[in-house]
C-alpha cells in the first residue's frame, strides 16, 4: 500500500528539518506537534513550525509585554496572555518585514491565512487539552482571499503538451540528452497528472506495489494521511506499463527500492524536480501559460466535469472533503452550462 514514503531518504530529510526546528521552539511545541503526527503530512508540521518561529519571533521582539532574549524561554502560560489585538498586529506586521538575515519579507493575504491557520491549530490543541483558557487567534478573521483566474489547459493544448513530452520537439541540445533517458517516466507522470487528476504529493509517494494493473487502479495517500484508491484509463495504462519495463531494470538506491518515479540518480523523484520538469515541457508546449502539477489537476477537473456534469463525482475523484471546494473552482465551468441550459429549451416553435 501507498504511505508517506517513510523509508525515502526525502521523508528523512523533513524529519530532520523539523526536528531542528523544534528545539529552537518553546519546548511546550514538541508536545503540539507530537500531538498532530498522525494527522499531518510530514511536509505541513514542518511549515507549522517555520509559522510558529515567526510569530513567536514577532512577539519578543516587536510585542512589549512578551520581551525575551529567546524565543525558548516563552512559556504557555505567555501564549495564553496573547490577545486578539496582538495577533492582528502580528498580521498587520508580516505584511512586510525585514527578517533575521536582513532580507525583506513580503505576505500576500493567501500567505499570511496560512500563517494564521498555523498558529491556530497550535491554539486549538491546547485549548482542547485545557492547558490555555484563552484562544484570540480563532477570534480573528482569516484574510479575504481573492480568487484567482483559474488557468487551464485546453483540449488542443493538452494534446501539444503530450506530444512535446512524447517527441521530445522545441527542445534543447542539453535538455534532449537528458529526455533519452527520461521520456518514458514523464511522460507517464504527465499522463498520471491528466487522466487522473492526482495531487503532485501523492504522485511522488506512489510505490511499485501500489499499481494494479489489473484493475487499472493504484494506492496513493491523500492529505492528511487517508489512504484511497485512482482509477486509470487506457492512456494511462500504456504510459505507466512503458515506463515500468524501464523502472524493472533500475536499481535504485538504497532506501528508494519500493519508489515508482525515480531521477537520474535513482532516488524518489521529488516535488521540486516533479515541478520543473512540467514547468520546462509547458513552455514549450504552451508558452503563454504558466502552467504547474496543480494546473494539469485542474484541467483534468475541468474535463470531467464537462463530459459528466456531476460535481459530486469530480469532488469524489480530486478527493476534496468539501464539494463547495469544487464548486468554487469550476464555478466557470457551471456558468456555461447554465447557458447552455437557457438556449435549450424553447418556449414557442421558430
């Protein structure tokens, strides 16, 4: 089955991270993230962390009744004193700032939402746990987001897409020697992203054994740890057995055995390299368009929502616990068939 790929040399390097982190932090943080473990990614708690130094910086800092040398030496019984008028500071704050290294930090409002999620979810555990009696930051409003225009790809566009990563055109030199020897894995990886609608976490956590090609599905793990299951086409399928006649015969390193997508030095393939590698066939392919993994799950949202009309179904599929996360993403989509709807019936004949 699919899991958090533990045993990669990647998982280990985010338990490293955190670890460090933590014991920079009020030591009352290593209860709060011990606390979480079973229901956060590995990748979430270590942004948890880096939320969590920030604002308790902000506090000894810039926040005279909590004045320290150290953030280490905060106390619970300091975070409960904070109030709801220190926490909008600290977002007002994060706006724009000038970190420890002198480098100037600016939050957009998507940005510092999440900072303020993080800081929440530490709240929340120990309010639950009684050990604060006081909880400003869930009193405080998470800033507006405004939606953005959602970029997708068209029917055409994808079909250009596949064909750059299948043919290799538009090119480099450089980039044509290395796709010698990745063509088959991306482009499986790309056809994964837009048959399935998968989310790049999951993709880069699938392992040999959760492949089944028998009844054309795969294991992967969604957020928050929920095991699931995807359900291929045909396209997929032949993408994905192409590729597994060329994963068969590498050996990959130690501790990377059971990883599907491997790179050139025959490791789990990572986020980060997952990203560019879409990021440099899209600018090809579609060069006016910025287009990344959460792109190419959108476009597959899109696609089926189209052909099926069902906004249960796509919610089902992209694994989305809210439907009206769906609703509000193909709310575009939505409109057309509204439209549709209006030029369908007819009230008198012409």
């Amino acid at each position: 089955m699919a899991n958090q790929t533990f045993d990669s040399a990647q998982y280990k390097e985010y338990m490293a991270q955190l670890k460090r982190m933590i014991s920079e932090l009020p030591p009352f943080c290593a209860e709060f993230f011990r606390g979480i473990e079973n229901e956060t990614l590995i990748r979430t708690r270590v942004a948890y962390a880096g939320d969590l130094k920030n604002f308790f910086g902000f506090l000894i800092k810039e926040n005279e009744n909590f004045k320290r040398d150290n953030i280490r030496s905060l106390t619970l019984s300091d975070i409960d004193r904070v109030s709801v008028t220190d926490v909008e500071i600290y977002l007002s704050y994060v706006t724009m700032y000038v970190d420890d290294d002198e480098r100037e930090k600016v939050n957009q409002d998507r940005a510092k939402a999440r900072k303020l999620s993080s800081i929440r979810a530490m709240y929340k555990y120990f309010y639950k746990k009684e050990k604060l009696t006081h909880n400003a930051p869930s009193l405080v409003d998470l800033p507006t987001i405004r939606d953005r225009a959602i970029i997708r790809l068209e029917p055409n566009e994808v079909a250009d897409l596949l064909d750059v990563v299948q043919n290799g055109d538009g090119l480099t030199d450089k980039q044509k020697a290395y796709h010698k020897k990745t063509q088959a894995r991306d482009l499986a990886i790309l056809t994964l992203f837009l048959g399935t609608g998968i989310r790049i976490s999951e993709l880069v956590g699938i392992d040999m054994d959760d492949i089944n090609f028998t009844s054309n599905e795969f294991s992967i793990v969604r957020k928050g740890g929920k095991q699931d299951i995807l359900v291929f086409g045909d396209e997929a399928r032949e993408a994905l057995l192409q590729y597994m006649l060329e994963r068969e015969r590498i050996q990959a390193a130690p501790g990377h055995e059971d990883a599907l997508f491997l790179s050139l030095q025959k490791t789990r393939l990572t986020i980060r390299a997952v990203e560019n590698l879409v990021e440099k066939y899209a600018k090809i392919a579609v060069p006016l368009k910025k287009i990344s993994p959460h792109k190419l799950r959108s476009t597959y949202g899109t696609n089926l929502y189209r052909e099926t009309g069902d906004i249960y179904l796509v919610a089902d599929v992209l694994g989305h616990k809210d439907v009206n996360t769906t609703r509000k993403h193909y709310a575009a989509v939505s409109e057309d068939r509204r439209r549709l709807a209006a030029k369908v019936i007819k009230l008198r004949d012409d």
